[in-house]
C-alpha cells in the first residue's frame, strides 16, 4: 500500500504532530497526476481535487450528484500504480458555477493507510509551499555564479545557480525536500544525471551521493512528482532546467 518504502516512513508516535504542520490546504499542481474518484450507495462519481490537508480533502463533483452535509462516503485516490481507498464523510457543501464543492473529512481505519496518505501529501506540499528567499538573505558565495534561493514547508529548500557570463546559463541546482536531497549539475551544456541523497546517510561525516538504487529511484520519483506541484513562486525558467534531470 505504501507509495515510498524506503523514504517518509514516518513513526506513528510523530504522526499527530505531522497532521497539525499539515492541516492547512494545499492546491495539487493540474498536472500532477492525482485522480479521485468518490463511491456512495454503490456508484461512482468523478471528482476532481481542489485541495488536499492532513485531515481532510476537496472536491469538485457535478451539481447534479445527489449528496448531503453528514453523508458517508469512500474516496479512491490513484497515483501512478498507487490507489488509496479512504472512508470519509461530507462535511459541507458549496454550489459552484462549475458544480459542487465538497469538504470532505478523511477517516483513516489503519495507521498503513494514513501513512499513506502522508506520503502523498508530501510532493504537493514541498512544491506548492516554495517561495523566494529575500535577496539580502542569500550569500552569495561564489563569484562565478548567482544564486537564487526557495524555501518551503517540511524544511525544503531549493538552490539555483546560474552563471556570471553573459546570458546567465543555469549551471545547476540543490534541493532538500524534508530529509532527502538530489542535486544536479550541466556540462557542456547537458545535464549529468541526477544525484541523490538521505540526509541522514553520512559516512564519517561526509554525504554520499547516489544516482542509482532503491533509494535513489525514490527520491527521484518524489523530484518528478514535485515538479508538476512547483509554486508559481517558481519561474518557468527553472522550471524548464528541472525538468532535464527528471529523465
């Protein structure tokens, strides 16, 4: 059931913590690929995210889907090759020119399932929460290069470097999401191969990067899915250089 095995596993005791940094709503990229779909009295209705919390989700369905305030429902969630099935119950409901707004609180029967949840939750978080870092807050510690800087929720940050030539060429970039860490680098003009890294995975003190194996495929996958939820904080420039170590 999990979507990462060997990140975000998160421990049960820290879990209500999580959910309270969490709580507030974040609005998945359009083009992440998270589908919903909500099943009552024994059919489906499309429905499309609005907006995802620790402890609750929104949908937009069609007006004319029969629903209450206090019903119960299940909620299919699928990711990729990754399908959640969480019970939930409607707790309002907004008429929208575009159909129906509906507040769901998510009902967790199993600690694997919200875990799950939590998961998946983290790609929209790190991406949507990014904002630029002040310019007299960054040191700019190498005179061939500028940087830029994006900080988000869930400690992440964002790194940026480009050039001091004319043009101003991205050379390459770094960036920590929670307690993982990738970064990759151009040469002549092509980007080298992602690297990552598990923070916490020091080898006498100094990071051993990656850019192969069950762990490095994770973090990968979890840069790819953060690209689509990137904030508009985020420029299409280094939005586009990104997206050439995503493979």
């Amino acid at each position: 059931m999990l979507i990462f095995r060997r990140i975000f596993n998160f421990e049960k005791a820290k879990v209500e913590q999580l959910e309270k940094r969490l709580n507030q709503r974040y609005a998945p990229g359009p083009a992440f690929p998270l589908q919903a779909t909500l099943r009552l009295a024994g059919r489906n209705c499309a429905a499309k995210i609005q907006d995802i919390s620790s402890t609750g989700i929104g949908v937009l369905v069609d007006r004319d889907t029969d629903l209450a305030a206090g019903q119960f429902v299940r909620l299919d969630l699928l990711l990729g090759q990754h399908r959640l099935e969480i019970d939930a119950r409607l707790m309002h409901l907004k008429p929208r020119e575009d159909g129906a707004y509906l507040g769901l609180g998510l009902k967790f029967g199993e600690f694997e399932l919200q875990k799950t949840y939590l998961q998946l939750m983290q790609p929209v978080v790190i991406g949507r929460s990014l904002q630029l870092m002040a310019a007299d807050r960054i040191i700019q510690d190498d005179p061939r290069f500028f940087k830029r800087v994006y900080i988000g929720e869930t400690d992440s940050v964002l790194t940026v470097r480009s050039e001091q030539v004319p043009g101003n060429p991205m050379d390459s970039f770094e960036f920590r999401m929670l307690d993982y860490f990738c970064r990759g680098v151009m040469r002549k003009g092509q980007p080298e191969a992602l690297e990552s890294m598990d923070v916490h995975g020091l080898i006498g003190g100094k990071p051993v990067f990656e850019s192969s194996g069950g762990l490095h495929d994770e973090i990968l996958q979890l840069f790819r899915w953060i690209l689509p939820n990137l904030s508009s904080a985020v420029p299409d420039d280094v939005r586009a250089f990104l997206q050439r170590f995503a493979g």
